[in-house]
C-alpha cells in the first residue's frame, strides 16, 4: 500500500479511538473506493493488524503488531525537530554507521535512523550489540550542538534520563542509571547508550548518538550469557510495549532535555541524572583501559566526569570505564 495512504488509514483508526468506522467514511477521509478501501484492510491484516469488521458498522482495529516503520513514529510525534527527517530500514548493519555517514553529508539536526535489526550492531569499547528483529529499539540520533567538545559526555547523560524518563512515562517502571549510561532495571541492563562524535579540536560537527533497548524479548530470546545480566521492558511488566511509542516519547523527552541544556546549561541536567543514579555514594569498581581503580563515587564533575575516591582518599576523575557496582 502507498505509505501516504496507509499513514492516513491509520490516522483515521488511530483518531477513532478504537471505535467502529464506516467504510464509507474511510473512503471520504482517504479519499479512494469503497474497494480500495476494502483492499488497504487487507493489506494492513497482512502486515499483521487485527481488524474488526461489522456490516453497518464498519471496521476497528483490536490489535496492532508491534511494527516500527517511518509511519508508526511519525504519526504522534509531538517534536519540533527531533525525528522529523528518519531513515528507517528493516536492516542494517548498523544504524550508528548510516548516522555517521548522514551526518557527514550534513544531514540536520534531529535525523534519526532506526532499524528494526542490526546484523553488526556496536556498544561501548568495540563490543558487539545484540540487535534481533522485533524486538528491541534500535536507533541513532544526529545532532549539532554548539559546545565545546569537552562537554560532549554531558549529552550521554543527558540522553540517559531522557529515555528513563521515556520509560517511567510509557510503563510503570522505574530504572536506575549506572554511570555513565547503561538504563538498569533489577541490576540488569536494558538500555545502552553510545556517544560518538565529529568534531574539530575546538568545533563540533554532530554528535551522534546511539541507543540500544531491550524492549519485548522474552527470557529465552537473549543468548544464554546475557539472560542473567540484561533485560527487557517485557520481561519486567508482563506486557507487549509499542516501540513507536516508546520511540516517539524519547524524542520527545530528549528534545525538552536539549533545549533546556542549551539555554540553562548542565546544571540542571546533572541534578536530573543524579536523582536517577545508583552508582553515587556507593563502592564500585571502574576497570578503565589504563587500569583498575576500586573506591566511592562521590559525584560527577560538571562535564559529567565520575569523581572516585580510592582508600587514601585521593580523587580519581573516570572519563570511561566499564563500572561493577
Ligand atoms: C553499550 O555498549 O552499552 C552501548 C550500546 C549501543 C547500542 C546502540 S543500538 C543503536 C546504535 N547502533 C549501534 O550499532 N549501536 C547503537
């Protein structure tokens, strides 16, 4: 089906709440044949929709599948800029590479390039991401703010309360932040954040960032070495969460926590992430790639950087680690 079409069909369900449509009304509102309209019905069965039809009554959808496309996300979304130009493809290798190679090309700012798979999706320190189809969020975010490039870490930080905030706003959840990015629920990861840039020694061009999320996998869906250490939204509630959904309340929650960051600065940022974090106060371990180093967080500096300080009370700043809590 044409995407405008089924983007209007889908609207119409969408602003009738649940409620029957006619099909004569479908027609009006889509502007084609009552047999065209019976045609996008199936099409949308097709692709997995639940539709309800009643003679004199019309049609309603009972259920939906949960199925990301450019469509699903646009339609709802209550941003300015942030996803208003999106690639979406089936699969990818991975959406971070696409967004740096958009970002080069100037693409602006707010491009968002989603996958519904990553057959080489990256993590943090050259790692490899688990990505399977259907299930999970997987998404990069292309933007240029005007900072110095020692405040990019802020924006990691930044993006880690706007999708906790997303979380705790789609689902009754409420996940803790392990510094400096990782989304935890029940000590198991379920969000991984990955912040790359293009910059100059003192311009930024785009940061890019990207987020992974373990959305409706089940136990048995994670390779047997993660199930005791990650999780997903599913696996915490019960329930089938809509990734656009939850796509389009991150967008939105990140572009509020943007431009409250250009015009306020990290302060209130950082007091936001810390109120989320489990790792201040506590004992942890930080593995770095120069070495371990074992003490208490006692805070993050105003770019974001982790504060440790070890048994002789010497203060270590942590710019990247790998931290066990
Ligand atoms: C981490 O190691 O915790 C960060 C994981 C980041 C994964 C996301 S999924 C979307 C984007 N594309 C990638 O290849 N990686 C990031």
């Amino acid at each position: 089906m044409q995407s405008e079409l089924r983007a209007k069909l889908l609207e119409a369900f969408s602003e009738a709440n649940g409620e029957f449509i006619s099909g004569q009304k479908i027609s009006e509102y889509i502007g084609c044949s009552r047999t065209a309209v019976w045609k996008h019905i199936e099409s949308l069965r097709k692709d997995g929709y639940e539709l309800e039809g009643v003679r004199k009554l019309g049609y309603r959808i009972t259920k939906k599948p949960d199925k990301i496309s450019s469509n699903e996300i646009q339609l709802g979304l209550k941003t300015e800029y942030m996803g208003r130009n999106i690639f979406f493809e089936e699969i990818v290798d991975s959406t971070q590479k696409i967004a740096q190679n958009l970002a080069a090309d100037g693409t602006p700012e707010g491009t968002i390039v989603v996958a519904d798979m990553q057959s080489n999706g990256r993590g943090r320190m050259s790692r490899k991401w688990y990505s399977p189809s259907g299930t999970g969020i997987w998404m990069s975010m292309v933007i240029r703010p005007n900072i110095p490039v020692i405040d990019t870490p802020q924006l990691t930080l930044l993006t880690a309360v706007a999708v906790t905030q997303a979380i705790e706003e789609i689902t009754p959840l409420h996940p803790n932040i392990k510094w400096p990015n990782d989304i935890l629920l029940n000590n198991k990861k379920i969000v991984g954040i990955l912040t790359e840039l293009q910059a100059e020694a003192d311009q930024v061009h785009a940061v890019i960032i990207g987020i992974g999320i373990n959305v409706n996998q089940r136990t048995e869906d994670f390779p047997e070495e993660l199930q005791s250490i990650a999780t997903s939204l599913h696996r915490e509630t019960g329930n089938t969460i809509e990734r656009a959904k939850l796509i389009q309340a991150i967008l939105l929650k990140f572009e509020q926590l943007y431009t409250l960051y250009i015009s306020k600065g990290f302060l209130p940022i950082k007091l936001l992430w810390e109120s989320y974090s489990i790792s201040l106060k506590n004992e942890l371990i930080a593995r770095t790639l120069t070495g371990t180093i074992q003490g208490k967080a006692i805070g993050i500096d105003d770019n974001g950087v982790l504060l440790l300080e070890d048994n002789d009370k010497k203060i270590h700043r942590i710019y990247s680690a790998d931290i066990e809590l």
